[in-house]
C-alpha cells in the first residue's frame, strides 16, 4: 500500500511539471550550485515579482515530465542540481532576469530551456534575454517608422521658411 500511494505522488507530481511545460511560453533550466540562502531568496524574490515559478526539481522527474511534453532534447541539460523557471506569459522575463543575475552571481549558470515548444542551448538563452523588451521593441518600430514623416514635415516647414523669407 505505502509504495502505490508514493508512486501515484511521484506521478502527480510529474503530472504537475508537465503541466507547466505545456503551458509555459518560456522554460529556463539552470545551475544554482554555489548560491547562498540570502541569494536563492532575492532571485526567487526577482521572478515571483514578474510572474515566474522558480522551483528547485530532481532531474528524474523533469525528464518523465519532457518525456510526457516531447521535449526530450531538454534531457541533455539535467545534470548535477537544477533549478526551472516557468514563464506562462511572457518568452523573455526569465531568461532576462535569470541572465542578469548570473551576471552578477557567477555560481548561477543557465544550462538551457524552451521557448514556445523551442528546445534552445545556453548560448541561445542569453542572445534570447539581451534583447530589448517587447514595450522596448514596439518603441523602436514606431520611431523607425515615424522617421520619414517628421523628415517630410521638416522639408515642408524649411521650404515654408525659405518662400518667407524671400518675399
């Protein structure tokens, strides 16, 4: 009795980390061996505030969890302690937040993730958070493409000015 009841736990827990594949927009794997407490608590505190489930999970798991989504490329990166960091709403946040803190924690190595169903390498991951955000990326368009209409209207107004001043 006592081992049908620790593997139907086991299997809602897999369950649980498949549901989070799934459903996640962006998945991020990473090393935490070397963080202290104080620093494990100030990351969590960083991605619960932009809306990411950071949890700390046995490897086994997550591979029956990437076996159940088809995402078994993942494997490759479960090895030693690992951390993930599911993103249901936006590609970026995690990536950012996770790299940015490597930045400045060098005992925190992103070892890899998904991005929209993508099975991406670490490499990958930071080109992926040093982009500018998506309010960043919409400013960016609309000043490329208000450029050539300020342009007209400047070569409007100094043609105005000229006739002016030659009347």
């Amino acid at each position: 009795m006592a081992n049908a009841k620790v593997i139907q736990a086991k299997q809602e827990a897999v369950d649980v980390v498949t549901s989070k594949l799934q459903n996640s927009v962006s998945t991020v794997v990473a090393d935490y061996r070397g963080l202290n407490v104080s620093q494990v608590t100030e990351l969590r505190k960083q991605l619960r505030e932009a809306g990411v489930d950071f949890q700390v999970l046995k490897n086994s798991l997550v591979r029956r969890a990437t076996a159940a989504s088809e995402l078994t490329e993942l494997d490759a990166v479960l090895t030693g302690p690992t951390a993930v960091a599911f993103s249901e709403t936006d590609a970026v946040v995690a990536a950012k937040i996770l790299n940015d803190f490597a930045k400045k924690n060098d005992a925190l190595k992103l070892k890899g993730g998904v991005v929209e169903g993508k099975v991406i390498d670490a490499d990958q991951l930071k080109a992926l958070a040093e982009l500018p955000s998506r309010d960043g990326l919409l400013s960016m368009l609309l000043s490329v493409l208000q450029a050539p209409i300020r342009n007209f209207a400047l070569a409007v107004k100094a043609v105005a000015e000229k006739e002016e001043q030659s009347a």
